[in-house]
C-alpha cells in the first residue's frame, strides 16, 4: 500500500495571539542565601554559576537575588509568591541536581498552604441537604410506646 504524505500547505498553522502565549508564574521573587565559603554548600554555588543564568531568561516574570550569608548560616531558597505567602527551603549539603529539583518545586508550586489529605474532612454547606434528605418531626410516624417510626 502506498504511503501518502500531506502535502505542506494543507497543514493548518496556528498563530500566537498576544495574551494568550504568556503565562505568569504566581511566583514573585526567588532568593537564593548561601555561603561562599561553607564546602557543604558546593551544589549552590555551581548551580548560582551556570543554571540559574538559563533559568532566569526562562522566566523573565520572576525576580532572582543571590544574597551571600554570613559564615556558618545554611543555604536557603525563599520564594515569595502573589498571595503574600513565602516558602522557605534548606538545600544545604545538596548537590547541583537536588538544588534544581527544589528551584523547580518553588517555581512550579502556588503558593498555597499545603493542607493534608490524610484527615482532611469535607464539610457540606450549611443549607444543602444530606444523603438521606432534611429531616423532619412532621415527615415521621409515631407509633403507640416504640416512639417515632422511620
């Protein structure tokens, strides 16, 4: 059987359309605090030299600051979001790969709270009805000493 190929101008293009091709990140400002000289700290300090210049034209919405820490203070990632919420995140004694996974955690997360899903309750509204409807001392049926009757 013969393999048809399509020809080129029947493929449909799509054009971008202003608005809709940008996307803003609900996070605001990413800050990197390290120190220079703490050889436990060596992931941040090679992923502040190479990625994170990548990272930053990537992401032109979102502000990074490098701040250099006192010695003897662990490397942190802050990232502060619209909500006016922050995240804070050690990445001390993390190499070059795990620094990137936590920057990727910041800047792909909300910003929310992180609520747990192991003994979260659901609560209905106050006027909905439950599963067995609105319950009633007129709905039901009394019956002589066995009192009401369902």
């Amino acid at each position: 059987m013969p393999r048809l190929n399509p020809a080129l101008p029947a493929i449909p293009k799509t054009y971008p359309v202003q608005g809709y091709r940008h996307f803003l990140t609900p996070l605001r400002k990413l800050i990197f605090d390290y120190d220079a000289e703490s050889p436990s700290q060596q992931g941040v300090r090679s992923f502040i030299k190479k990625p994170l210049i990548n990272l930053a034209r990537e992401n032109p919405d979102v502000e990074f600051v490098v701040r250099r820490l006192k010695r003897g203070k662990a490397a942190v990632l802050r990232g502060h979001y619209v909500n006016g919420r922050d995240k804070v995140i050690c990445v001390n004694k993390l190499e070059m790969d795990g620094v990137s996974n936590k920057v990727n955690l910041l800047l792909n997360s909300s910003g929310a709270k992180i609520k747990p899903l192991k003994n979260l309750t659901l609560e209905a509204a106050p006027a909905s009805e439950s599963a067995r409807g609105v319950w009633s001392a007129l709905h039901d049926q009394t019956k002589a000493g066995q009192g009401y009757g369902i």
